[in-house]
C-alpha cells in the first residue's frame, strides 16, 4: 500500500491531464459518447430493451419451462 | 412452416429488420477500427526506428481520425446484445453460455484495451517513452482485432454449431468442448476473412484520402508516405482476402451446402460443374415444392472451377439446390422430407421427457436425458431439430438472387481491390502518381466500395443461411420473443434515427479534420 498512492497520483494525473489538454475534435466526439450512452442505457435499455424472459419468470427454472414448452408445444400440427 | 403460423409475421419481419439495421450500421464503425489501428502501428514502428518526425505528424494525422471513428462505434455492438435478450429470447435461452462465454470475454477485452492502452495512444504522447507508446499502440491493434475474434466465434458457432449438448433439463445448448467452438473451422475462415476486409478498408480509406490531398496539391510527401504503407497493406489484405474467401467457400460447401448451391445460383448438381464469374437471373417455368426456380438470362462461367474448387479435381460433383431439397441417394444426401422426420423425433423425445417430467417419473427423466447425451442421437437426430419446424421442404431454399448477387458483387470488387492497390503501388514507385489525376479521382471515389462490399458479405452470411438462425437446429421464426410487434418498429425507428445522426457526426467531424490536415 505504500507505494500505491504514488503510482495511482500518476495515473489520475496521467487521465487528468489528457482530459484537461484534449483537442475541439476530441471534446466534441466525448460529447456524443455521453449522450449516446446515455440515450442507450439510461432510455432504450430501461424502457424499451427489458429482458424478455427475465421480466416475465422469476427464475431459471421457470424460464427453461417457458423455452421448453415453446420448442415442442408448436409439433401439435404435425402429429 | 408450422411455427410462423404460431407467430406474427409482422413480428419476426420487424425484429430481423432491427437486427439487420443495428448490425450494418455497426459494421460501419467496426472495420476501420481493425484496419487503420494496424497502419498506425506500423507508421508509429517507422517513426521510432527512423527517428523522422514526418513520421510521427503522420501518425498523429490518421490517429485522430482513427480517434474519431473509434469513439463515435465504441459501443454501438451492446444494441446487438439487447436485442438477443428482447427480440430474441429462445434463441439466447437455447444458445446458452456458447453465445455468452464468447461475448464476455469481448466485454472484458475491450474494457481493458479501451481504457487502458487508448488512452495512452492519445494521452500519452511526450508523457511515456517512445518505445511503450508504441507498443500501446500496438496491443491497440492486436487487442481489437482478437476482441472481433470472439463475437465472429459465436456468429460461426450459428452456421455451424459444434462442441455442445442440448440439456432437455435447462432447455440449453451447454459447450462441453471449448475448443471445437473456438477453432471451427468457419471462425477460423471468417475471423481471417473479417479482419483481412477491415485491413482493407482502411488501406482504402488511407489511400482515397491521400489522394485527395495529392489531388489538392497539400501535404504531398505525408499523403506519398502514407499511399505508400495504405498500398502495400492494402495490396497484400487483398490478396489475404482472396484466399481466405476461397477458403470460406470451400467450408461453406461442406457444412451450409444449401447456401453455397445459392450463392452459385446451382440447382441441379453436376460434374464439371462451372464457377459462374457474372450472370444475371429471372424465373424460370419450372419450380421445386412450390419454389420458382431462377435460371440465367446470360452467364460467364469458367467450366470446372466449381468441381475443382470444393473437391479439387475437375471431374467431382457439386450438389444442387434439388439435391438438398429431394436427396440423392448415390451422394448420400438426406432429403428435406427426411430430415423433417428425424427432426420431428427428436422433437417428440423432447416431449416425452416434458410428460415424464410431468407426470413426475424420474427414472423415465434419467433415461431421455442420456438419450440426449448419446452420439448416435445427436448426430443422426438432433442435428436435425429445427427441421421439425418445417411444413414444406421448399422452405429450407434462402432467397437464392440475393445470395448469387451479393457474393458475385462482393467478388468483382474483391478483384477491383486488388488492381487497384497494385496500380497505387505500381504509379508511386514509378514517381507518377501525383500526374495520374484519373486515377487519384478513382481512388478517392473508392472509400465506399469496401464498406458496401462488407455488408455484401455479411448479407451473404446471414440472409444465405435463412430459415436458420442457428444451422439445421433453430429457424428464425422460432426463435424470436413473443412481444408486441409495435415495440419493434418503435425502436427500429429510434435506431435509424440514432445511427444515422452518429453516422452523420463522425463523417461531419472526420471531414473537418482532413480539411484541417495534419498538424505542424
């Protein structure tokens, strides 16, 4: 431990200031990440991208049930 | 087939629409990353080897762009992941953790390469010593290219499923030899393939941009010195590409033959069969169960090139679309019909365990679950259980005119490429280049091309392999999640909005930074 903080000092200086000295192109292009992500995580995940099976069973074995019944139940015709 | 008329067409339509949005579009961001890292690598390797500081403004110049188009693709793949769990849950329940293992060892890479040895390519010039810049730089490139391998993996894993046991207990596919997923013979063909396309396209990138600046008269000896590294690389990717595309075909033969027979446009198989170079189809008089057979308004073929590319010798027979379809006997080729029946009681060992498991009868239980453990069923049973899922044997042809013209397309630009890097070389060592304005234009105009010979290929791929989502086990229609239709196309809009507006910026602000030029 005691010769950690020296090197993490180094590292936060290091991402500080690359942050700090970036160029226009680079500002704006972290700019769109940000809304990106958060355009992917914090609306189309919670809103419109749920697990389907997670959301509706509870647990592995229910879902498997679910899967299972969907892999044989649509033979009906056939046999 | 049965399952589509359990589901809504809409539904499935929509949901391969998404998915086939969102996958393009990311292939947009991808191969840049995998090829441009590589020619960075290698000017930077210049650069501390010769000390020339014209080499490191070069570098700086496509890092930026690089820079832009990383971070504008950086995560556009995770959609792809929440698609499987929304729009495709049995699949991603049925593929299990061979999908899953793949994926998260791409998270976890990525995670590292991006926050760590990025960084330093961009933050740390002057800052670290020149020899761990580059080597940064370096993992940059092979850390990309090997995070590409393991989603290419689990694609592969699809065409061709191998190394797995279906467990009736979980419902999933579980790996029991990671080795066989890994070094199918498809990854294999498609990893090289993949990263051969994107060594290419961003050797095109390089060149076309070069070209503009020679075009331009602006910064001659940096746009020389970098039509220079771009043709070479792009010359020898070319080639790369050629060979790993033949190699890709002859897999295709043995283990998705349907799909090669179309993309040959071949439906009666022969000997001596030709390689059809160019054609073009229309619809014949005749069909096969209910499905119009094409035939060639015109063709160039060179005779016996197919016979001798998949069996290496002139005289081998290729099978037909006809003969996957009715069987061949004297090939020793299943019929679709028979294959219908051994994947219908695959299914219906599938079932008596569910009613075993019922009715609460463990000793019955035990006794299928082995049944599914057994080589003699898996191969000669369970291979087949998608087909259970098929009405009509027509049904197993993919759409025959876009597998025979996206890879015939794919192919003719294969060549262009290869022509086209060879003369860039061929004018700068001749000290011509900077006169031959035709051919600047040329190699301008061409930045596109590999981008739409990309996507041709991944058409070829995907739509190729149709009914299947995985091979012979899993159509499409039974695979996709039982949601409401009008939620796919909302998000199916939000994406085409997204994608295009991050399309737009990285083209906006990479277009500023070429006009800006590299810096003094």
């Amino acid at each position: 431990m005691k010769y950690s903080f020296p090197v993490m000092n180094r590292l936060f200086r290091f991402y500080y200031e690359g942050f700090s000295n970036m160029s226009s192109w680079g500002r704006k292009v972290w700019i769109i990440i940000i809304i990106k992500l958060f355009i992917m995580f914090a609306i189309l995940k919670i809103f419109f991208f749920q697990d389907f099976l997670k959301k509706k069973y509870d647990n592995d074995k229910q879902r498997s049930e679910y899967v299972l019944d969907q892999l044989i139940n649509s033979s009906d015709d056939h046999d | 087939m049965t399952m589509i008329e359990n589901v809504d067409l809409t539904l499935v339509g929509w949901s391969r629409a998404q998915f086939a949005l969102t996958a393009a579009y990311h292939w947009l961001f991808v191969p840049l990353t995998l090829g441009l890292s590589f020619i960075l690598a290698i000017m930077e390797t210049i650069y501390v080897r010769t000390g020339k500081e014209e080499w490191k403004r070069l570098t700086r110049f496509w890092m930026t762009l690089f820079g832009i188009n990383f971070a504008i693709g950086v995560a556009t793949g995770i959609i792809l992941e929440f698609e499987f769990g929304t729009n495709w849950s049995n699949y991603s329940w049925f593929v299990g953790d061979i999908f899953g293992a793949p994926l998260a060892v791409e998270g976890i890479l990525a995670f590292f390469l991006e926050s760590t040895f990025v960084a330093v390519m961009f933050f740390g010039w002057n800052k670290v010593s020149k020899k761990f810049h580059l080597i940064s730089t370096w993992l940059v490139a092979i850390g990309a290219n090997l995070s590409a391998l393991w989603i290419l993996v689990a694609n592969a894993w699809m065409q061709n499923p191998i190394g797995m046991v279906f467990n009736p207990e979980t419902a999933r596919n579980e790996m029991v030899d990671f080795w066989a997923v890994l070094f199918n013979q498809v990854a294999i063909d498609k990893f090289l393939h993949a990263i051969s396309s994107g060594f290419l396209l961003a050797s095109m990138f390089v060149l076309g941009i070069s070209s503009w600046f020679l075009i331009r008269k602006r910064e001659e000896l940096l746009a020389k010195r970098s039509i220079l590294i771009a043709g070479v690389f792009g010359f020898l990717s070319s080639l790369l590409i050629a060979y790993t595309g033949d190699s890709s075909a002859r897999t295709l033969s043995k283990v998705q033959p349907v799909k090669f027979a179309s993309m040959e446009a071949l439906y009666q198989g022969k000997n001596n069969a030709g390689l059809v170079a160019m054609g073009f189809l229309k619809d014949s008089d005749k069909k096969i169960e209910e499905e119009v057979i094409k035939d060639f308004v015109f063709k160039i073929e060179l005779p016996g090139f197919l016979s001798i590319l998949t069996g290496g010798d002139k005289t081998g027979y290729v099978p037909g679309i006809i003969d996957h379809v009715s069987g061949n006997k004297e090939k020793e080729i299943l019929s679709v019909s028979e294959k219908i029946n051994r994947g219908q009681y695959a299914r219906n060992v599938l079932k008596d365990y569910k009613s075993a498991r019922t009715a609460g009868d463990k000793e019955q239980v035990e006794k299928i679950k082995a049944v599914f453990q057994d080589k003699v069923f898996r191969e000669n049973y369970f291979r087949y259980f998608g087909y259970a899922f098929v009405d009509n044997p027509g049904d197993v042809i993919p759409n025959v005119p876009v597998a025979f013209y996206s890879f015939h397309l794919m192919v003719m630009l294969g060549f262009f490429f290869i022509l086209l890097f060879a003369m860039a070389v061929y004018f700068l060592f001749r000290g011509t280049i900077s006169k031959k304005k035709w051919f600047l234009w040329i190699a301008l105009l061409s930045i596109p091309l590999p981008y739409i010979a990309g996507e041709l290929g991944w058409v070829l791929t995907e739509m190729g392999r149709q009914p299947w989502i995985i091979q012979d086990l899993m159509p499409v229609s039974a695979a996709v999640s039982q949601i409401s239709s009008g939620t796919v196309i909302t998000t199916f809009i939000l994406f085409a909005v997204l994608f295009t507006a991050l399309l737009i910026s990285e083209i906006s602000i990479m277009v500023k930074q070429i006009k800006t030029g590299p810096k003094q």
